[in-house]
C-alpha cells in the first residue's frame, strides 16, 4: 500500500509541474511493463483498449466496472509507475459512482478520468455522442472526489461536449467540475489548433491533451503541448494500433511461407520475453522457499 501511495504522490508532483507528461496508454500487462521499461514515468489504461483487446469489441460500453477495474489492477500490479485509468462514465449514477473510484482506488490506480456522456459510452472521437445535462456531471465529480480515501488519487473530469454542445459549454463544464472538485480537466476532441491554445488560457486546472491518431483533434507536437502548459499527454492507442499490424503481418508470413520468419529485428528472443515478465525474479523467489 505505501508504494500505490508513493505513486499517487509522484503522479501528482508530475502533474503539477504542467510540462506535458507524456503516458503511453497500455491495453495489458506486457504493455504497461513495456511501456514502464522504455523509462515512461506513468502508464495509461486504455479503455478504448480494454474493450479491443479483453473482448474483441469496439469502445461502445460494453466494458463494465467489473472488467475494468480487474484490468486495471493487473496492470497496476505488473509496474511501479503511477497507473492512469479509463473509468468512462462511472458505471452508473452518483452512487455507483463513488463505488467506482472506491473499487479503482483499491485496484492500485494513481488517478481516473470520469466523462459527462450519457451512458453506454462510446469512443470520443466517434460521431452520435450524447452528454448528461452539467449538473449531473457535476454530481458524478463530487461522488468521486468525495468518495477517494487517498487524496493524492487524481480526479480526471472529461467533457465530451465540443461535439454535442460547442466548445463555449465544454469549457463551463469542466469549470463546473474544477468548482466541484477535479484536480486534472480533460476536455475531449478540441477540432482546431485555436480550441488546443485557448483552453490552457481559460482554464485554472491542470489539463489534460489526448493524442488520439486519426481522431478528430490536430496532433500538436509534444514541445507545443508543453508549451501551451498542458499537464498531461496521453497517447492512448498507438502500442495497440502497432502491435496489430505486426501481427496481421506476421500471420500474413506464416500463412504464405509456412514459417515465421526468425528475424532478430521483429522478433524479441525467448530469453527478453522471460526477463520483461520477471521469469528471473520469479525464479529466484522460488529457491528461496
């Protein structure tokens, strides 16, 4: 329990210094340890991910509080970075929600990011999304701040707003939020470079930018993010979106030649794969006893 608290306690440090920290999102365990080994100093969980890789289907709600919060504490089990997770829109009403943040908190997770859609969710750079009247999202924010035990666990408010009700009303609602608790404000789906360079200007909190590939938001580079005084960069797909095209290509070889190609370059050896999952280690602990 004292690491998890030490993480939080990193995480937040991080955050406060509004220098565009940089979270790769993970789908799984082997990610989020890839991601802790490149020398990350925090893992994101995916959601969009969660739901592609535990169940093969799209980010439309069908992950439910169970599977996520399962998913996040193997993910927070397998590293000793700060662990940033997807919550979507809580699971539920108020209620609900406080046994949300409560169930992620218990998983290990440094900080959670809740979202003002209506729920089932979807993606937030997909079209048809739908959003909760700003009192009641203001209602889900203070369940959750209210609800933490560790006040060092970030609360991530999300508006998904922009493309339901304009970007004037996403940036009320995440003062809203800001008013009712949230440390980080995450305003999803900004459409132009002038939307990116106004909310650090009219926004008191630290925030959060979402590097989604082919989304509807211009892909800034990193140093202009940082520039501008965001806090946080999550870049939540692209370890997903690569390891599937090095699969497709790599079923694609097998099929065709009969063998997998045994290239150094595209293949980590046995002996890697052991180490990355703590084989050694885990090893070692078996002698003793």
């Amino acid at each position: 329990m004292s690491s998890v608290l030490t993480r939080r306690q990193r995480l937040r440090a991080l955050v406060a210094e509004r220098r565009g920290l940089v979270v790769p999102g993970a789908y799984d365990a082997v990610s989020a340890r890839l991601v802790e080994q490149a020398g990350f100093p925090a893992v994101y969980m995916t959601g969009f991910g969660v739901s592609a890789a535990r169940l093969g289907l799209p980010d439309l709600g069908f992950a439910g509080l169970a599977e996520m919060v399962d998913h996040a504490r193997n993910l927070a089990s397998a590293v000793s970075v700060p662990l940033i997770a997807d919550a979507d829109t809580g699971y539920g009403n108020a209620l609900q929600i406080r046994r949300t943040v409560q169930q992620y908190e218990l998983a290990g997770v440094a900080g959670l990011h809740l979202e003002d859609q209506v729920a089932p969710k979807r993606c937030g750079h997909l079209a048809g999304k739908q959003v909760v009247p700003v009192e009641e999202f203001v209602g889900r924010i203070r369940a959750a701040v209210e609800a933490r035990t560790d006040p060092d666990l970030l609360i991530i408010a999300r508006t998904d707003a922009i493309a339901v009700t304009g970007f004037d009303d996403a940036v009320g609602r995440v003062e809203a939020a800001a008013r009712a608790g949230a440390d980080v404000l995450f305003v999803e789906a900004p459409t132009c470079e002038a939307e990116i360079e106004a909310l650090p200007r009219r926004l008191d909190r630290p925030l959060l930018f979402n590097y989604a590939p082919s989304g509807r938001t211009p892909l800034l580079p990193f140093a202009r993010l940082r520039e501008l005084g965001y806090a946080i960069v999550i870049v939540p797909v692209d370890l997903l979106f690569t390891a599937t095209r090095a699969m497709q290509r790599a079923l694609t070889e097998l099929r065709d030649r009969d063998a997998t190609p045994r290239d150094p370059e595209r293949l980590v050896s046995f002996q890697e794969f052991c180490d990355l999952i703590g084989l050694p280690e885990q090893l070692t602990l078996g002698q003793r006893y």
